[in-house]
C-alpha cells in the first residue's frame, strides 16, 4: 500500500476492527462476557468500515465522490473479499491477500492446512518433516519416564515446570510454532510475528535432518529448531507454553469470534502431514467455546452469509495466495471470472504481497503486484467511466 | 404467485417477518422495550429468510438445487430486493412489487408521496383534490367554534368526543384515509386494506365536486367521501380515528421500525398537493421516537447499508411499480440494466401485479405480468446454465 498510494494518488485508511487494540466499545468491560462480547461479530465489523468510509467522504476534502478500493490480509483479507460482496456501492473491488474464505464448513478438506506446513518442511530441508513427525513419539515416551518430565523442562528452557498434564498442551505449543513458521516462510528475514531470518523454515531444517536418533537426542534438535523462532534475537530467557506469537495479535478476543462465527475446521492424520493424528471433533470445540465464553459455534452461518462457494455473481476481488501460505489451502486459487481473479505466487507464504517491496523479491512476487496494481487502476477507471455517464 | 407457481413446478413458501404475526422472539414481551426489540432490523429479517431457504433446501425432499426467486410487496418487495442484493447466492432473481427503496434519506423529494397521492385524486373527478383542499380550512373553522366539536364529532360518526387537541389527529386521520385510498386504487371490487368497490377514488370523488360550499356542507360531503372507505359493507358503527386500517397488519411494530430503520421523509405544500403544508423535520420525528420508543432514528443507515442509487453492480431484480401508487415516487421506473428492469404499470396502485388475475385486469397489467415471468424464466434457465457448466 505505501509503494503504491502516491502513484495512485491515494489516501491510505486503516481501520481498526472493533474489540481490538483501542477500539474498545465498553472499555475494560469489552471481554467481561458474552453479553459484552455480543457486539463483536463479521458483520458488525464490515458496517463500521461502511459507517467510516461514508463519514470520510463527508469530512475528508476532495474524498467525496472518490473510488475505494479495500485491501487486507488474512482475516483482514477475508474482510476485504466480504465488504466488496456485502457494500460493493462503497468499494470499487478489494485485493484479499491470503484470504481464507473457503476454510469454513466443507468447502475444503480439514487436512489440507497442515499438509501444507509439512510440504513447506518436507521441502526445506531432507529428512526435516520426518523428524518433525517423530518427534511426537519421542516427547510421549519421554513424559512417560520419572525424570521426563523435569527433562523436557529443561530441554525446552521452559519458564515453568511441566507435569503430566501439560503435554498436549506442550505439543500443541510446538505445532502452532511450526504452522506459524510455515506461515512467515519469507525470503528476507522480517518481523511479523517474530524477528526471523530470511527463509526461516530452512533455517529450521538445519537442526532436523536426522529423525532416526535417540528420543533426547531428537527433542533437543527439536528446541534448537524452535530456538531459531523464539530467540532469534537471543533475548529470550525462558519459553511459554501458552505463546506463540507476540502479544499483541488480539489473541483473546480471535478465540471468541472462533467459538461464534469463524469457525474453521482443521484436522491432521499422521500420514498426509507430520503432526499427530487428530480429527475434527465440532462436538467438543463447541463444549470447549461453552466452558471457555459461555457461547456455542455456529459452524454454518459464515457460509449462509457469505455465500461459500457460490459468489460468482460478485465483481472486482483479487484474491491473492502464497503457494507456501498454509492458508492458500482455504482460498481462492482459481479465477471464478474475468473481474474475481486468482493470483497465485509459488515463493510467498502468508500475504507476502502486502509487505513493502525489497531487492530481494522474487520475480513471481513483483508480478503479483504488477497484475494487481492493473486491476485496481482498471477499477478506478471503470469508476470514473461509469460516473461520468450517470445523469 | 398462484397463479404461475404450477406452471414454473415452483413451491410456494410464505416466511413471517419476525415481530410480526405469531413470529416473536419473546412472545408477550417482544414489544416490551427497546431491550427487547432491539433483534428487530431488516438485516435481521434478511438473515432469518435465509436461514430458511437453507434449511428448506436440507429439509424438503427435492428441493436441494433447484433455484429459489424472491418475491415481496411493498415493505415485502424491499426486503425482496434488498435479498437479491446481500445474498446472491441463495436467490437467482427477486421480483420487487411496488418497493419504495428509495424513499429513504434524500433520494426523493419528501413531497413525491402525497403528490401522487394528490394526482390520483385530481384525475378520479371534478374538483376532487381542490374540495379536499379547501376542506382543511373547514374543519379548522368549525372546531374553533363553541358548538364545532360536538358537531364534528356526530358529523364524522366518531366513537369518542373530539376535543380541540384532537383536531390534528382528525385531520391525520382523513389524511391517512386519502393516502390508503390512492394505494388501493383497484380496478375491480377488492379488500386489501378495507372491502372497497372498484376504483374506489373515483367512488369517493362523487361525493366531492363542489369546493366552494359552506365549511358544513363541505364537511359533511367529506364524511359520505370517507364513508366509501370506513363503511362500505355497512357494517361499521362509529369511526375511531386512531385506526386506519384492519387491526391485522402489526402497525405498532412498523413504527418502532419507522423509529430505527426505515425513516421514510414525507411532506406536503398545499401547492402541489391537497393538503396541509408540512415540513419534514427529522428533529421532532426524533423526538417523538424517543418519547414512544426510547430510541432515535439513524436516518442514513438504510442508504449505507443497501446502497441508495448507487446498485448498478447488482443484477436481477424487477422493480414493477403502478403510476396510481404513491409508493412509486420512492421506486424504481427506469431500467438500471439489462438485469435490473423496471415494469410500469399505468392503471396500477400498490402492488396491483402481485394480485391473483382477474377478467377485468387492464392490458397494461397482463403484459407486466408476462414480463415479470418471463424473467423468472431467464433467471431460472440461466442457474441451469451455470450449474451444469460447474465441476
């Protein structure tokens, strides 16, 4: 967006979605409970940016009557894609960057994500998604000894002591580490959801080329492997089970939009991905949002809203994917028409085209842009055509 | 719709619009407060439609991927249009009976309505709309008088005394009548609203050819006028002026809706109409609100939300309007596309299409009837179309 606005003589807006950051409608109160929590819904979120773009073009000079165009990335993305379905009055078109919006329901397998993160270590390093896979077995049989547990303690350089119950909880923190480094596989080292160098699952991979060693010796592979994800920057003391990323993500309130609107299913097999089997029990995600916020899912609305599959009759999306993106599995990879177009980038993981351009963007990056840029100046221009013929 | 529906194999399904009929979501407590009217929106009644239509298609055997049409009047035809616009995908076209969607912020002059209103009355007979005209000042003479209110009150057959403050609702009351009048304009005997003959307007206009009489005389001829309306079966007793229509059609909810949502700015010169100038003042319609609802009206929501005229990217929608109506001021009448047509009717009031057909339907509206099925029909062999061509 920063590249691009001055040449497109654009005003930049950044929204923020309600219940994050400062955009508190009750204060402290916000997350108190569901009551206070109702509020915060998909929906509700798209009328805000509906009720913001009409008051900037009623307060901003020389906004009115302007074209929008909504971009964004990840659920921003999906945000994009939807506001152009549900306000296509207000926007012109949207750029939906690594935009999920078919990882609902049934429209894409449950396994796919994770078999995307594994095709990412599988190729980034020989034997690495093998010794991923075993590493499981390895930190079970561990926790099953009497010195396992204050071992992988130690091992992990965790900052508080394991017991017996934590484990899924530990291996689930090591899971998303690896989904989150598939996530930010970027080609120059960047800081998204951690400092990282550059291509940092093969970075990863240097520490797991062989799954065939003793279980010790694989799980402390295993913590240098995470070490270049939680302390790249050499600053970290000790290890979090209950973090992943850096603070600030908003993470608290995501859990309730999972547990009420965005619910996506995920699965893994053991066999198709490197990760313990686990199937996709709604029953009890749905138990667990209950304990959790006192709310149940409702797994099928997102696609009774916003259509599913069926939005061929909706105009002016871009949706663009990293082939290395485990989110790609759930979007839009194909043109559905001349005006809702894939654009696929086979070096890009999570929106990489959203990020300012660098010297080192491979040529399949700087094309994605350029196609991109063309459709929104076609938009604009069709804007302007269009309004011109209006009486 | 029966009369098509066999022809087109269709299933007919009439939803309840929630707060209305036996639809309420807290049963005897539903119009509380606003806490509890709160669920009432048209968004919220869109989403309950589609909800249906999804768990009609899980649940009637057959009718999974057979395509679905909306179909409303009026209010019904706005939501049917509004349908079509927010969910594409779970309707392939909606027919959009006298649907006022631009009635709404600035989109129409506030004086179209009783404009029309007036018209009709001006071309049902000699000196229709000027009597009426001139019969304001009449009512206002005599009820300034010692022995006027007693006097309008036998002369109206009112159930209850007038007293002076009850002189505006006396005259809202003879307005409201005119206004439903002019919408049920009907070519033949019907009872939409009340048991009326055919061409009602025209049966009231007889009563009404001579403006310049004494205020009594005028006065008295405008009781056998509205007697047209109020007694045609002969039936009544007394005329209650807090009622204008049949108890049946959940007035007091449209007002908290008149409240919230769907703000419609009327007002009338006594130039280009037959009434009482009145302004539109959003400030006291506000306030009235608040006294009788505890909410204020977002006047510019509707627009925002649905898109004023801006709903050219929108496809398959017949907005069919009757020149007679005085909904038609806030319709659409010109084409806006090739899928987004509108059918006039001349000889047409309020809704007229949407009305079983009869021997004595004017030309004018069979053919408007032809066209509007005949699109059904394209839009029908078009979903076909798409559907096979689908993997």
């Amino acid at each position: 967006m920063w590249d691009v606005a001055e040449k497109l003589k654009a005003l930049l807006v950044f929204a923020e979605h309600r219940y994050y950051g400062d955009s508190l409608p009750f204060g402290e109160d916000s997350f108190k409970d569901a009551k206070h929590l109702n509020f915060l819904t998909s929906e509700q979120a798209l009328a805000d940016f509906a009720e913001l773009i009409r008051h900037l073009k009623r307060t901003v000079p020389g906004a009115d009557g302007q074209p929008v165009i909504a971009i964004g990335g990840s659920y921003g993305g999906v945000l994009a894609a939807w506001f152009r379905m549900k306000y296509p009055h207000l926007v012109v078109g949207a750029l939906a960057a690594s935009a999920p919006i078919w990882q609902f329901e049934e429209l894409t397998p449950c396994g796919v994500f994770m078999k995307i993160v594994t095709e990412d270590f599988r190729k980034s390093g020989t034997k690495c998604s093998e010794s991923i896979l075993r590493s499981w077995g390895a930190i079970n049989r561990l926790s099953n000894t009497g010195s396992g547990l204050p071992w992988l303690t130690r091992t992990f350089h965790l900052c508080t002591s394991l017991n017996s119950e934590d484990i899924q909880r530990l291996k689930d923190w090591i899971s998303e580490t690896w989904v989150n480094l598939a996530m930010v596989n970027y080609p120059y080292p960047a800081n998204f959801l951690k400092p990282l160098p550059s291509w940092p699952v093969k970075v990863v991979c240097q520490y797991l080329t062989n799954p065939y060693m003793s279980d010790s010796l694989l799980v402390q592979n295993i913590y240098q492997a995470l070490n270049v994800y939680y302390n790249y920057s050499g600053e970290s003391r000790c290890n979090n089970i209950s973090e992943t990323t850096i603070g600030t993500l908003g993470s608290r309130v995501w859990g309730y939009q999972t547990c009420t609107e965005i619910i996506l299913p995920f699965c893994t097999n053991g066999i198709d991905d490197m990760f313990e089997p686990r199937a996709w029990d709604l029953e009890k995600y749905s138990d667990d949002c209950y304990k959790q916020w006192g709310v149940r899912p409702r797994p099928s609305w997102i696609t009774t809203v916003y259509g599913g599959k069926e939005i061929h009759s909706h105009s002016n999306i871009i949706f663009s994917n990293g082939d290395l993106d485990p989110w790609s599995g759930g979007g839009v990879t194909e043109d559905l028409s001349d005006t809702l177009v894939a654009v696929n980038i086979p070096e890009g993981a999570h929106h990489l085209d959203l990020r300012s351009s660098t010297d080192t963007d491979p040529p399949s990056l700087q094309l994605a842009r350029s196609v991109e840029v063309r459709h929104m100046k076609q938009w604009i221009s069709d804007f302007y055509g269009n309004y011109r013929k209006q009486p």
